[in-house]
C-alpha cells in the first residue's frame, strides 16, 4: 500500500517500497494561489499531486464525476438503442473530457521571458 513519504517536512508524495513516484519539494508549490482561492501554511492541505503535477481537489473530484456520469449516460442510452456500448462509452468518456477541460481552465500563469543577450523569447 502506497504510504506518505517525506524527511522532516521538506518533500512529499508517494513512494511504494523504495520507489519514489511521485514528490515535490515545498518551495516548488505555489504559494500564491489556493483550490479556494485563500492564503493557507499548509501547502498539502490545497493541492493533491497527480503524475507529478498539482491538482485542486475540488476540481479534480468534479472532473471525475462529470466524466462518469457522460459515461453512463452514454452506456444508458447505447443500451437502450441496442447498439455497440464500447464506442459509446468512450464517446461519453471523451466528452466528459472535453466538459471538465473547458469548466475547470488551469490555474498556472506560464511567463515566457527573453534569452539573456539575444533579445528574443525562450
């Protein structure tokens, strides 16, 4: 079972055995957006690491739900019309996608800056 790792405080994430999947170091967490848009010292109480990146629990939880419901609804219907439940499904799932993808937008400011003596962008 994967179990919360961590020395004194400095990095969390997952680690399975002696593998690390996943960590980040607290000053790599920004500070200055929250999932609920408040200040908080506690920088594991606002995001959930996913695949190495950090997440809004609220958000993810949400993304989840609504990709599951397109996914049955589009299973119900597939069913109900008797036809191939597998396409279906992943078109429910794709849309679910596409929902969450448009409601929840990303919380990162992405600043592209000039090489130093070139004059042009990175």
């Amino acid at each position: 079972m994967p179990r919360p790792a961590g020395r004194s405080g400095a990095r969390f994430g997952v680690t399975v055995g002696r593998t690390r999947i996943c960590g980040m170091s607290e000053t790599e967490i920004p500070a200055e957006v929250t999932a609920s848009g408040t200040p908080t010292a506690d920088p594991e109480a606002r995001y959930v690491e996913v695949w190495n990146d950090l997440v809004s629990p609220r958000d993810l939880t949400w993304s989840i739900v609504i990709c599951a419901a397109t996914t049955a609804l589009a299973l119900g219907i597939a069913t109900a019309l008797h036809v191939q439940e597998f396409f279906w499904g992943l078109g429910g799932a794709v849309l679910g996608f596409v929902v969450s993808a448009v409601v929840f937008t990303p919380k990162r400011e992405v600043r592209i800056t000039g090489q130093a003596g070139t004059g042009q962008a990175a």
